[in-house]
C-alpha cells in the first residue's frame, strides 16, 4: 500500500508541470489558475460534507488561511504558470524539486528550528545542479530575458511553495487538518485571483478543445485532490520525512514528459545537473548525522 501511494504521488506530481504548459494559450493563466482551485475547492468541500467532516475553520486560523491563500494557491502558480512560457516545464519542475530545502532554511530563518549541515550541503549542490541544467538551454540566450524571467518566476514560486508549506505548519499545530484549512485557502487564493483578473479586464473565456479541458480537469482532480490525498495518507502511514522523499523522484517523471511533448534535448551536462540535484535533495533528506551514529550503536 505504501509503494502504492507513493507512485502516485510521484507519478501525479511528476506531470501535473506538462499539463500546465497545456494551459497556456487562449485562456488567460490567472483565469485557468482561478478555474483549477475553485474545481478542487468544489471537490475537497463536497468529500468534507459526504465525511462528515467540520467544514468551517475557527476565527484564529482566518489570517494564517488568507497568508496561505495568497502565497500557495496564487502566487505560487502564478509564477509557476507564467515561467512555463519561457523555460520547459521538466525544468521548473527541478527548480520546484528544491522546496523541501527551502523549507528548512525557511524553518531555520523564520521558525528558529534547528539547520541540519547536509541541509546546507544539499542546498548547494541543488543549487549547482540546477546552474548546470540550465546552462545548455542559456547557450546563445544569455541576452533572452524571458528565459531569465522564467527561471526567476520558478524561483520565486517555489519561495511562495514554502510560505505556504510553513503556514500550513502552523495551522496543524493549532489542530487544524490539511483537509480543512486547504478547501479554504484555495477558495481564497482562486477569488483573489478571480478579482485580479476582473480589474485587470481579463476575459473569461472557455477553449474547449479536448488539451485545455482534460488538462484543468487533470490539475484541479488528480493533481489538486487525488495526489494531495494519497501523500497525506503517505505521510501518516511512514511519516512526513520519509513521505518527502517523493519530491526526489518528481524531476525524472517531468524531464521525461518534457522529452516526450516539448522536445526537451538532452546533455552531459543536463544529466550531471540532474544527478546534483537528485544527491542534492537525498543528503538534504537523510537523518542528522548523530542520529545515524546512535541507529549504527542501537543496531550493534
């Protein structure tokens, strides 16, 4: 049960960034954003209702969920969204694959939580990968600002990922399940985004050709419901850091479908990027060393 939940996940997770790039074109990306998060929104509340569930959070939590709203079910995919225009999305996928290092140094800088060394270490040599796998697509565009833009935006949502992981932190330790606290503050992140793109004179069209529709249905069904529930289930079962190794595994399955429909070429130096990056976020996830030293004591 356990390897299954886990390919899930993986496998969800892991191409949920081609079907993004399928949502580009006529439909504008806060519109297809707002359209995703009130589906999944829709969903969540309607197995809330059909569980039995407590569905109305308590009046503390509204801050945290409107923090939450803004930073993981706006910011975050508008970033990600608009970076997909510019730079093949098996790499934003690899930028995103660095979040649970960010959230450590997020933990460590906000939180006071301790900083493990090969968080650091890991960290760095996420970082390196990411500068080598980049570097083949930058040949001959280091004067393309798009292609920087993107690569920014992928950053920067993956910074709002953490925001949003940190918050959700928080309101669990308040006794708030993710079920609940996640229907609201994607209600909020898609009403913000709904009025953004209200006052901005966006129009809210439809294209319905079979690529748009399967692909919203696929972001906001599996990707926004199915695969957050199966990690959840994942992450009771053989607990969160275990659980986090998933996100090791979600650059393979994108570069993969971005070889597949976008044409994704590969190099030495994409391959030795990919490797850094994949090391980088194993020695990021391994138990502090003590802890291994005290295992290695125990097992003799």
């Amino acid at each position: 049960m356990n390897a299954f939940l886990y390919l899930i996940t993986v496998l969800i997770w892991g191409t949920t960034w081609i079907a993004i790039k399928f949502q580009l074109g006529v439909v504008p990306a806060p519109v297809s954003i707002a359209y995703r998060f009130w589906i999944a929104a829709a969903v969540l509340l309607l197995v809330l209702f059909a569980m039995r569930k407590k569905v109305w959070p308590p009046r503390a939590a509204w801050p945290y969920l409107a923090a939450q709203g803004l930073a993981l079910f706006c910011c975050n995919f508008l970033c990600f969204y608009y970076a997909s225009q510019w730079v093949p999305s098996g790499l934003v996928a690899v930028v995103f694959s660095t979040a649970p290092i960010w959230n450590a140094l997020n933990g460590r800088l906000f939180l006071g939580r301790a900083l493990r060394p090969q968080v650091v270490g890991g960290a760095l040599l996420g970082l390196c990968g990411i500068a080598l796998l980049f570097l083949p697509q930058m040949q001959g565009h280091w004067g393309d600002g798009g292609m920087l833009a993107g690569l920014g935006l992928a950053l920067l949502g993956t910074l709002c990922f953490s925001t949003g992981n940190l918050l959700s932190s928080r309101m669990q330790s308040l006794g708030l399940a993710p079920w609940l606290t996640n229907v609201w503050a994607m209600m909020i992140g898609a009403s913000i985004l709904t009025a953004g793109a209200l006052v901005l004179g966006m129009p809210f069209t439809w294209e319905p050709g079979t690529r748009y529709v399967g692909s919203l249905l696929y972001l906001a069904i599996p990707g926004s419901v199915v695969a957050f529930t199966a990690y959840l289930m994942l992450v009771g079962r053989i607990g969160p850091d275990r659980a986090a190794y998933s996100t090791v595994l979600f650059p393979i399955v994108a570069l993969s479908a971005s070889t597949l429909f976008e044409g994704y070429h590969w190099t030495a130096l994409a391959f030795c990027g990919l490797a850094l990056v994949l090391a980088g976020n194993l020695l990021a996830f391994m138990p502090s060393w003590p802890a291994l030293g005290r295992a290695e004591v125990r097992a003799r």
